[in-house]
C-alpha cells in the first residue's frame, strides 16, 4: 500500500484549535458568569490611591476603587452645584465684595502697599501684576 500524505493549510486549522482551547480554559474556570462576577468584584476592590490609580507603593492605595469612583462622581457633582448656585447669585456677590472692600479700603490699600514694598526688598523676585477690568468687559 502506497503512503497517503494529507496536508492541510495552517491558517484554516489555528482558528479552530485556537477557538478549542478557549473554549477548554473557559470552562475549566467554570461558568462564564462566574468568572465574569470574580473579575468585576475584583475590578471594583482594587485599592488605588486618592487620585483613582493603583499605586506601586501600597500604603498611599487606601480606597478600593469603588469607594473611590463614587466619592469622585459625588464631588464632580458637588461641585457643579456649587458653581449653578454661584452663577446665580454672582451679582449679589459682587455687589457684597465692593461694599467689603469700600468698608476695608484703607487696609485693602495697606496690603497691596506692604505686598509692593516687601517685594522691592528682594529685587530678584521682583514681579507686579495689576489689572483692573471695566465694568463693560463683563
């Protein structure tokens, strides 16, 4: 009997082994649920440090991410509430500031005079920035 060789295209078989043993590993871990539930919670206790990153050094990883991501979504919102209100009474505030400073006028001139003088001490830090806007650039 003659010798029978068969030969098959390497790209046509690698799909499918590649796919097999996907397969296998997925449910050697068990249930795809399972494994996707133990990546999650994983995911959110991660501990990372106040900025939201996991830090290499662990002591400054003091939140888990969880408690990190809600804390910064409450103080994103927070803080647009703040500015929504500020904007709102922006005029009552202006107003309130220039009656400040007309009250203090003399310890506001006393400041900026001290703060120039202080600086012309050190001549190499030396450095005077004053604007004033008119009311029309509003």
């Amino acid at each position: 009997m003659a010798g029978m060789t068969l030969q098959v295209d390497k790209c046509l078989v690698e799909p499918v082994i590649k796919a097999q043993i996907q397969a296998a590993i997925v449910r050697e871990l068990g249930q795809t649920e399972r494994l996707v539930e133990k990546v999650v919670a994983q995911a959110l206790t991660v501990k990372v440090n106040s900025e939201g990153k996991h830090s290499k050094s662990s002591y400054r990883n003091e939140f888990t991410y969880l408690n990190w991501l809600t804390g910064d979504v409450i103080r994103r919102a927070a803080k647009e509430a703040i500015r929504e209100y500020i904007e709102e009474v922006r005029d009552e505030i202006k107003v309130e500031v220039a009656k400040q400073i007309r009250k203090r006028s003399n310890d506001f001139a006393t400041a900026l005079v001290s703060g120039l003088a202080d600086a012309l001490k050190a001549s190499w830090r030396f450095d005077v920035k004053v604007g004033f806007d008119s009311p029309d650039n509003d």
